[in-house]
C-alpha cells in the first residue's frame, strides 16, 4: 500500500481526493495522510515514515510547497514530490524542477492526470528503493561507494523504509566445494582466491539464471535463497546445474590434480529475514536464520561428493518432478529425532 502525504491548505481537498480515490483507499492501494502547510507535513512525515510521495501546494502559510520541497531534497531524498499548484507559470515549474520535484500539475486538478501522475511517481520510487536495496544485500558494493551514500545507508529512515524484518516461505541452499581446502594449505594465496572465484562464478550464473540470490558467500561455500512462485523447484533446478557444471571443469593443472566438486544441501520453509549484524561496527546482512536454514546446512554437511541432498518435507513435495533416491536417516544438532533424507538425481 502506497503512503501519500497531501500538503495543502485548501480543506476541501481533503474530502475531494477521499471522495476520487475511495475505491483505491477501500482496496487498500492508497493511504492518504494530509496536512496543511509544510511544517505539518515534515511533521507528518516523522510520524510516517514509510510514506513515498508528497503532492504539495506552493502557497500555503507558515511554510510555503517550495521551502517544503527543498527541506525534502535534503533530509528524505526517497520521497519524491508532485507540486500540485494554481501557480503554472514557467518561473515557479523550473523553481520546483531544481528543487527536485518529480512532476507538476496544475489547479484546477483533473484526477484522471493526477492518478496517471501518482502510478508513475510511486513506480519511481519502488524502483529507487528496490535498487537501494539490492545495493546493501551486496555486501562487497560497499567498498565502491561514495561516503555520503554510505551514511544514508545507514541512517535510520533508510533503515525504517528498506529493511523490513519479515518471516517469508523460501528455499535455502548451501553449496560447499568438496576437499578445496588441500589446494588453500598447499598453493599461493593468490591461485586460491583467482580458482575459488572462478568457482563461484559458475556457481552465481546458475542460481541466478533460476531467480535466486546470494545470501552469502562462507569460506567455500554458497548460501543461497529463493523466493517467489515455484521456489524449492527452482531451487533444485540451480544446483543441479551447479553440479553439472562443476563436474564438467577440467582439472587445475597437469600439476595439480584436484578435480572441483560439490555437495549439496537444500531445504525450505519459513525463515526470518531481517538484517542481522553490529550497529555499532555498522556492519549488518541482509539475510535469512531459523530452522529451515540450519537444517538445510545440515543436509549439505551429510551430503556426499556431488550429492543434492533435501530432507522428506522437501522429497513429498517434489517427488513427481525430480527422480529422488532414499539415502537414509541421518541424526541432525537440534533434531530430537533422525530425518530421512533423499538425493536428488536429475
């Protein structure tokens, strides 16, 4: 649901804009929080801090939309303001434009243009933080960006607005490369790092291309999840792939006989996914714990060399897509009784 602050003095907007937009504030689409003047409105915006856009009149006392605007730009750069004024005149359009606004509409409103108007805007703002986001799953962009962005990274209303703790139905995967560490104990630091990271290049494409993404990467190992529709099966599609391509890599050298394999534990259920971490080391993952995440590094540690382990749950769910093949009962840390687990063939 979209949070839309309207900062206006005109009190008859309020009961127009309720009255236009009743069916999508019944279906839950809008939330219309008003105010009369842009102090009220930064006001307001402390109280909400989801809120996205700002349709803002220009004339209005104590603090004008343009004043408004420019204490936005500065301190909530996420919102993004519509200036909705009787004032149409080139000279305050391009006042409002440098001041960051996102769109301009003039009085009086026709409500078909301001819906298209909104749509849009909110769909930037989607895209904004989407982006923001994907920026601080990704641990290692960190390193690359400027100060300032980092600092808003880390500030609350980032926080507040982005990193929505949730409990979600997903798919873990843990993939480890079998014995790597003989070549880490006996070859250059750099051959291992190039090597592990020419591993886990196949390894991402593959996860990538069924929808995942990486949570972590762990010494040798790979966490992974997937969301959405169909998620265990494509889960079980990455790592099969995963597999297959590892198997195909040629030896390291005519020196070096190490062959890469992998093996490979999956699981899904609910998990919490929130960032967990040190605020004050400013050092926090965008990740997933619980249960269903420990068990699936479980399954991974029992599986054998080239094996796609899940557990029965996961089997009775996917039996009629995959050709599984019972292993066994395995005793698991934490499990008051031994799990059966399946490898996954192809």
């Amino acid at each position: 649901m979209a949070k839309i602050l309207v900062a206006d003095d005109e009190t008859d907007l309020e009961m127009l804009i309720k009255q236009k937009f009743r069916q999508k504030i019944r279906e839950q689409h809008y939330e219309f929080i008003f105010a009369v003047n842009g102090n009220d409105a930064l006001d307001k915006i402390q109280r909400y801090p989801n809120i996205e856009i700002v349709l803002s009149d220009i004339n209005m006392p104590e603090m004008d939309g343009l004043t408004l605007l420019s204490r936005l730009n500065q301190s909530n750069p996420l919102i993004k303001s519509v200036i909705v004024s009787a004032y149409g005149d080139m000279d305050n359009i391009r006042t409002a434009m440098n001041l960051g606004a996102f769109d301009f509409i003039t009085k009086p409103i026709n409500f078909q243009d301001l819906s298209v108007t909104m749509e849009k805007t909110i769909n930037h703002v989607s895209q904004i933080r989407e982006t923001l986001k994907a920026i601080k799953e990704n641990n290692i962009l960190k390193m690359y960006v400027d100060e300032s962005v980092l600092n808003f990274m880390g500030s609350r209303e980032f926080e507040s607005s982005l990193t929505l703790n949730e409990t979600v139905e997903a798919s873990v995967v843990f993939i480890d490369i079998c014995s790597f560490t003989s070549i880490s104990e006996n070859e250059s630091p750099d051959t291992v790092v190039k090597l592990l990271n020419k591993y886990f290049d196949v390894m991402v494409k593959e996860i990538i291309a069924q929808g995942g993404y990486i949570d972590k990467f762990i010494g040798d190992a790979i966490m992974a999840v997937f969301k959405g529709n169909y998620h265990l099966d494509r889960a079980i599609d990455a790592c099969l792939a995963v597999r297959n391509k590892i198997n195909a890599l040629p030896a390291l050298s005519e020196n070096i006989a190490f062959t890469p394999q992998v093996s490979i534990g999956i699981n899904s259920g609910e998990m919490i996914s929130g960032n967990i971490g040190s605020a004050s080391l400013r050092r926090l993952d965008y990740t997933v714990i619980g249960d269903t995440v420990n068990t699936a590094q479980r399954l991974q540690v029992a599986a054998g060399v080239s094996q796609v382990c899940i557990d029965e749950t996961a089997y009775e769910k996917v039996k009629e897509s995959f050709n599984c093949r019972k292993v066994g009962e395995v005793s698991m840390k934490n499990k008051s009784v031994p799990i059966t687990i399946y490898e996954v063939m192809d």
